[in-house]
C-alpha cells in the first residue's frame, strides 16, 4: 500500500518545485513619459533586481518595461539569457536623451548589447513599443516621480524591485 504512494509523491513535489513562469503586476511600478507618451515600467535599482532584469517574465500584462537606474553612468552591457519576450533596449543619458537602441531576441545569449558610451539609465520596452509611436534616438525621458527623489537610495527604498513585482503563476 505504501508504494503506489511514493511515485505520487514524487511527482507532487517535482510540481511544485519546478519554476513557475512569472507575470509582471502593474501594482508597483512608475509612470515615466517618453516626449510626453506615458510608459508604466517596474523598476531595478539594486545589483539583485539589474542582474535578474525580466528573466523568467513570458507576459509584461500592462507593464510596458522595466527601467535600470544606475548609480554613476557607466557603460553597460545587455543580454537575453532566460528572457522569453522580444524587447527593445533604450540606452539614456545622463540628460535623460535616448542615445542608443537595440533589439532583443528572446533567449540570445551570445549576443552582447554595449552601450557605445556611458548610461545612466536603460529602458528594457516590449518590443516595437518606441516604434509604434514615433519614439527613438533623441527622444526625452521624463522620468516622473525619481526627479522628485534626492537620490538613488531613496530610490532602492522607496520602490518595490522586480521580486516582489512578479506573480508567479502556475
């Protein structure tokens, strides 16, 4: 009676172990504007949350991105390892101008985005949303509520990062 009990077992826990395939909530995030078009974005600010980006994330819901707040510009370097979504890449300056954009293959991680000079933020966007209105190099980034913030530790303190931003989903 007890072994039909164990492989029953054993799938349960292989279920509930695997990961799950996260969606973004639109519950924490920041309303920034691009020349005066509104984008809702999660934000990451610690190596945590930079590092971990949208892996993982396979629906934005109505999220249109996630913003990268560096502490001091530096050139930066993009990837797809574990990403699911087609996206775009905006590299920004330290005046807040779209200066560079990529696009992101799902999955690619052979392909290295460099930043032809420095960044002080990155805008990850679903892909073609720059497009569809008219957006690209040149453009202004309003940043919203962060031009208010003194700095980028009120920043970390203040926003929710992207792990308590993700629903898990089954």
């Amino acid at each position: 009676m007890g072994r039909p009990f164990i492989p029953l077992l054993v799938i349960a826990l292989i279920a509930s172990c695997s990961r799950q395939s996260p969606t973004a909530k639109s519950e924490d995030t920041l309303r920034i504007a691009i020349d005066g078009r509104d984008a809702l974005v999660l934000v990451a600010a610690d190596a945590e949350s930079m590092g971990r980006g949208l892996m993982f994330v396979k629906d934005l819901g109505a999220v249109d991105g996630m913003l990268f707040l560096y502490d001091e510009p530096q050139v930066a370097n993009f990837w797809m390892k574990n990403t699911p979504l087609p996206l775009t890449l905006a590299y920004i300056d330290g005046d807040s101008i779209i200066f560079q954009i990529e696009y992101l293959e799902p999955y690619d991680t052979v392909t290295q985005h460099w930043s032809t000079k420095p960044i002080k933020y990155a805008l990850e966007l679903k892909r073609g949303w720059l497009r569809e209105r008219g957006l690209g190099v040149g453009s202004k980034v309003d940043l919203g509520e962060l031009n208010k913030l003194p700095g980028i530790e009120d920043i970390k303190k203040r926003m929710t990062l992207i792990n308590t931003n993700l629903n898990y989903i089954g």
